[in-house]
C-alpha cells in the first residue's frame, strides 16, 4: 500500500470509530430514556455536539435506524423511534423465539465464572431496586436488559447474541415508554430463579422460566389502543 492509500484507509477506519462512538452514546441515551420517543435528532446539531461532519453525523443516526431506535422520515430527518403496541408485541414474540435457545445453550456451557458474574449482577440489580426517582428507574430498566444480554453471551452464538442485543434495546425502549407506574421492568426474583436452574445445569427448567419471565414482564406494560378525546369533548368548556 502506498502512503497515500495509506492515509486514506487511516482516515477511513478513524471515521468509522467516531460514528460508532456516536452511535453508542446516542443509544445509550435513547435506552435510558435520556432523549424522549419523538425527539428529532438534526444531522447538523448532532454533527456540532460531537465535533464531526454532518455524514458522519447521517451514518451514525442510520446505524440507529437499522436498529430499530431511530425513526428516518424523508424530507423531515431522524427521530427516536416511537414503538406502537403492535411493535411492542413483536419485539417480545421475537424473544419468546429466540431466548429459550439461548438459555439452553447457556445452561449447557455455563462456567462458575459466569455464574459468579450473573449473581454479582443480581446484588447491583437488588440495590437498583431499592431506590428512588426517575434515574434509579432508568438504572433498573438497564441493568434488567443487561442480565438478558450476559446471559446471551454465555449462549456462545455470536449471531444471536447481536440479534439479542437489538431486541434488548428495543425492549428496554417499549419497556420505558409503556411500563406501568410502580411496576418491576423485569422481576427480580425471576431472575434468580433462572440462575438456580442454570447453576443446576437445568436446561429444561431455565428454558420455561424465561418464556414465563418474558410473558411477565410483557404483561407489566400496558399496551392498550391509546385514543385521544373527540373535537366535540376537547373542545366543551
């Protein structure tokens, strides 16, 4: 390779690092329900607050799109993605098809290491739990899709894991936007109970759990058509 190609293959990779860095920062604020659904995201404004250019700015907010987070209306820009309860619905059907595998790769393949880790996760979970306000509800919601991705990396399948991650995400997203007031993201003690079969090396009793686990936590949302009042009643004094 000469310089000049070398130049340009090192300016390449340093951009696609920069957009998977804002890629990251913005998922993770979409997750955490630190940009609300329907927040427009400028090209521009997200070039500005990151330093970059505006197409390194449009491919960061496109890889968010093919996730599901991002919402790219033609001649009106990107928005965080706004799930109907339909979308929702499927987000958790695709769960119910694809986690049971996972869990019973994983409690084929599950070390001490990793049973170690998934109850010093759970200890962070308890304390999560345990507080209050807007930004400890975040924390819960977050460290709840965590225990589901730590368990996919166990699975050993690269490919599901990525596609656990997407779901996750969107999961985490539905869970923030349509979970009842009070209501546990994802039960706590479900998760132990998943832990105990894994730690038993019980493929069968840790695949039921988490199809349970899974109806449970979709159950806590509430997914009801939402209608808004008629012109006659918004308008009555």
């Amino acid at each position: 390779m000469n310089r000049i190609d070398s130049t340009s293959a090192d300016g390449q990779h340093a951009a696609e690092d920069r957009t998977q860095a804002i890629h990251d920062r913005l998922r993770d604020a979409i997750v955490d329900r630190r940009l609300a659904p329907g927040t427009k995201l400028s090209e521009g404004e997200v070039g500005a607050l990151f330093d970059v250019s505006r197409t390194v700015a449009r491919a960061a907010l496109q890889m968010l799109a093919f996730e599901g987070l991002v919402r790219i209306e033609r001649n009106r820009g990107a928005f965080v993605a706004n799930p109907s309860p339909e979308e929702a619905r499927q987000v958790f059907a695709s769960r119910r098809l694809i986690e049971p595998g996972i869990v019973a790769a994983a409690a084929e393949r599950v070390t001490t290491d990793d049973l170690a880790r998934l109850r010093a996760h759970l200890a962070a979970e308890r304390r999560h739990m345990h507080e209050r306000g807007p930004d400890a509800r975040r924390a819960e919601i977050k460290a709840s899709g965590e225990f589901h991705l730590l368990l996919a990396a166990m699975g050993g399948n690269a490919i599901l894991q990525r596609f656990m991650e997407e779901l996750i995400a969107r999961s985490s997203l539905v869970i923030a936007l349509y979970g009842r007031s009070g209501a546990s993201s994802c039960g706590h003690d479900e998760h132990d109970a998943i832990v105990d079969a894994l730690e038993r090396r019980d493929a069968a009793v840790a695949v039921a759990l988490v199809v349970s686990h899974i109806d449970h936590i979709e159950a806590d949302l509430d997914l009801r058509a939402r209608t808004g009042p008629t012109l006659k009643a918004a308008l009555a004094p």
